[in-house]
C-alpha cells in the first residue's frame, strides 16, 4: 500500500473501529486509541514532503489501480507541489482536534472522535484524487462526518446549522457531477482528471463547465452570496467542529478551482475571471464590515474568513504567478490561524459557556499565559508582519499590483479592516479591568491546552519568518499550471 493510501484509509479504518467497539465506558481508551492514531497518521504524510521532488511539476507518489473495470473508474492518487501541503495540513490539524477534545467532549466520545478521524481520511482523498467519480465521492462523503458532528455535539440550534451546511454544499455538487459525466463521455469514457486537462471543448462548453463546477466550489469556499450556511454552522459546531471546517473543508473548495476549474475550462476561466474578482473583492470589503459589527466571537472569525478566502480566490484569478502562490499559502496559513483563533475561543467557553465578547473583559489578568497565545493568533488574523496572517496576503497584493493596481489596492483595505475587527475583539475580551466574577474566577491553561497552543504558535510563526520551504513545494507546479491555462484549449 503506498503512502497516500495509507494517509487516507489507517485514520478511516482507525475511525471506523472506534465506532464499532468503543464506548463511554472505555473513554479513556478510546481518547488514547483516538490520539495514537491520529499521530501515525500524520507521521505517514511526512516522508511525502521529504520525499518530494521539487524539480517538477508532475504527480508525485502516484498509485492507479482499477476500481469499478466496467466503467473505467480507477483508484487513482497522487499529489503535486499544490496539493501535498494540504495532506499534511489535514493530518496536522486532526491532531491538534483529538487533544483539543480531551477533557471537553464527555458523552460519545467513541463516536466523536471515530468521526473526526474518518473525516480526515476523507479529506485526505479529496486532496489526493486524479480519478474525476474518485474525487467526487471523498468530496460528498466528507459531509457525513461534519453534518454529524455539527448535528450531535453543537449547540442549541445545531440541527438547523447541520441541514442547511448538508443542503448547501450537496445541492452545488449535484451541477459538478453532470459536468464529470460529461467529461467522461466527452473524453471517451475516462474519468482521468489529467486527461480532461488536455481534453480541447468549444467555448460555449467550457462555460457550462465553468459555472458547474464553480456551483461547487464556491458554496465550499465559501463565496459571496452563498456564504450565509458558513457562519450558522461554525456558531452552533463544536470546537473541534470548527477548527476542521475552517482550517481544512473550505480549502477542498479552493482546490477545486485549481484542480477543475481553470486547467479543463482555461478560455472560460480567463472570459469569466472578472465574475470571481468581483465576487472575491466583495467578500474582502463587505464581509470585513460584516464581521466589524458582530457580538459573537465565532461569528466574528467566521466572517473572518469569508474575508480571507476572498484572497485565494482573487489571487487564484488574476493569473500572476506570484499571486497565484500567495493565495495558496493564504490557505495554507488560514489552516494554522482560523484553527487557533477557533481552540482559544473554545477554551474561553468551556469556562464560561459564553461566546459573547461582552461576557468578557480581561482576561488577561487572570490567564496571562493563554491571553498572550491569543494575542498573537489575533496579531496573525490581522495580517501582522512576521505572522502567517501576513505572507500570503502580501504576495497575493503583490501579484495583483502588476495585473491591476486599483484591484491591489481595494484588496489591500483587508488589513485595515482585518486589523480594525480583530483589535476591537482583542481589546474587549483580554484587555482592560477584570469585567465581571467570571473573568475574576478563570484559571489558566493547564499543560495540555499550552502544548497544543505552543505548537499552532510555532506553526504561524515559522511560517511567517521562514515560508521558503512552502513556495519552494510549490513553485513548478504554480508555473506549469498557469502556463497550461495560458493555452487556449478551444476545440471542436
């Protein structure tokens, strides 16, 4: 079995057998079979970047066997300099849920923690897949897991929350499913994504496809105006919930464009780049002004990110090179501090089962190791230099400058808005006189919670000094790509 298979199906099977045989009773067991194999899962996705050849732009540790012969389907994996981040990213984070989980989670832990572990495997196949009915069914089945995470462990309103996440995103996928039976007759009768890259369409097709997979992607993302499932579904989730929805299931979005969208449409997507660039400038300025005025802190982050997404996707849709790689590493970067920013609102909550910034009031005084972690998650939300917040922002401005300087410029007003609703979030919670009795009763993090601050704190700051050894993963593969989609695929 190769490496990403394994990556993919040792947390599935892990999953699956925790919700087969474990039980309230064996909760402790269950916590430490969760962590164990959420590790050797993650350590599996190393030697994929040790491993990898940063030279090329080909599919790297790539595995293609038949799965369903009487129509073609295989079992097709592999990763490039694009995707591979990703693969550790979700193996990285799903790490990072099961500690977070530790004490919190206390009923149906076995089901819990079952479900996030399979959800990851799922991600990972999403990010892995080069087999079109492959992709798409990691793609619709990571649902599962998330629709019952959100719909057993959330909050008052959870199942609300639930169905409309389930309904938004199944209903764009159905578009992108008659667009992958089209291409499989179209290219006579293969789901090979690589080969539908080759495959010349007619400009009126190339459209249709277009906007069909576009249904998805942007739901997933998500974008402007199909965005409103995002907010309802990370109040009411759980925490883990959230640092999953947030540091990883908007990016299968975002892939998406890269993977479908601009390399088998590249005319369509050049014709109709300014419907994404509008679409993502409003998600910078509306959505940051949205988010200015919001009293819940998870709505706040929330909104947060709608905001930061509008980056990858501008940066995706200029066709620069340099803005292209920003927007990847934006996403990348997203990971480790939409993630964190969610843990530290969920370690405020489980103290004082309140989300509302005005329940607080500081914080600082009474938990200063944890206010300084949350600080600087909130420094790296706002795009502060030397965080991850900040790097791919700038490259995505930077690339963008050379395409259109008005459109940098429109962008750039993220980081005065990401500054504004950040710092006045930060002053109300940590900030200032101790507010009321429960603030004056808080204890601070325990080792468990610092160990698991300490290292998204290492991650956002390496990243921010130090984010060679990403663009170096993956620069052939940004250049190959926008050289294919500089192409035009025009045909009969």
């Amino acid at each position: 079995m190769g490496l990403l298979s394994l990556a993919i199906w040792l947390p599935i099977v892990a999953g699956a057998l925790l919700l087969a045989f474990g039980s309230d009773a064996r909760a402790r067991g269950v916590r430490w079979a969760a962590l164990l194999a959420s590790v050797v899962s993650f350590l599996v996705t190393l030697p994929l970047i040790s491993g990898f050849d940063r030279t090329t732009a080909a599919m790297q540790f790539v595995e293609n066997v038949p799965w369903i012969g009487r129509f073609n389907v295989m079992y097709h994996l592999g990763v490039d300099g694009i995707s591979v981040w990703f693969v550790l990213l979700t193996a990285f984070i799903t790490c990072v849920v099961v500690v977070s989980a530790w004490e919190v989670i206390t009923e149906r832990v076995h089901h819990y923690m079952g479900a996030f572990l399979i959800l990851s495997g799922l991600m990972i196949g999403v990010f892995s897949a080069l087999d079109g009915l492959l992709f798409y069914v990691f793609f619709e089945a990571t649902l599962i897991p998330m629709y019952l995470i959100i719909g057993l462990w959330g909050g008052p309103r959870r199942v609300y929350a639930a169905f409309k996440f389930f309904l938004y995103t199944l209903a764009g996928s159905l578009l992108m499913l008659v667009a992958l039976v089209y291409l499989y007759y179209k290219s006579g009768g293969s789901f090979d994504i690589l080969a539908w890259h080759r495959l010349p369409l007619p400009g009126n097709v190339q459209t249709l496809l277009f906007f069909a997979f576009f249904a998805a992607f942007a739901v997933k993302v998500p974008m402007w105006p199909v965005h409103t499932w995002l907010p309802d579904a990370h109040v009411e989730a759980p925490t883990g919930g959230s640092v999953v929805l947030a540091a990883i299931m908007l990016k299968l979005g975002a892939y998406g464009f890269l993977r479908f969208s601009m390399p088998i449409a590249p005319d369509a997507s050049h014709q109709w780049a300014w419907v994404i660039v509008a679409l993502s400038l409003i998600a910078v300025l509306y959505i940051g002004l949205v988010a200015l005025v919001q009293q819940d802190m998870k709505k706040l982050v929330a909104y947060s990110s709608i905001a930061h997404m509008g980056f990858v996707t501008l940066g995706f849709f200029v066709f620069d090179r340099l803005a292209m790689s920003g927007g990847i590493v934006q996403m990348i970067a997203h990971g480790f501090v939409s993630g964190a920013m969610f843990l530290c609102i969920g370690v405020l909550y489980d103290r004082v089962h309140s989300r509302e910034i005005a329940a607080y009031g500081g914080v600082a005084n009474t938990m200063p190791k944890f206010a300084a972690f949350a600080v600087l998650f909130s420094m790296a939300n706002a795009g502060l230099p030397g965080t991850a917040g900040f790097v791919g922002e700038w490259m995505v401005i930077l690339g963008t400058v050379k395409v259109n300087f008005w459109i940098a410029a429109l962008a750039a007003t993220t980081l005065i808005w990401g500054a504004a609703y950040t710092l006045w979030m930060v002053k109300r919670v940590y900030f200032g006189k101790v507010a009321n009795a429960n603030v004056a009763a808080l204890a601070d993090i325990g080792r468990r919670e610092f160990a698991m601050l300490a290292i998204l704190a290492l991650a956002v700051l390496w990243m921010g000094v130090h984010p060679k050894p990403f663009t170096d993963v993956m620069d052939k593969s940004v250049a190959e790509l926008l050289r294919h989609v500089a192409v035009s695929k025009l045909g009969p």
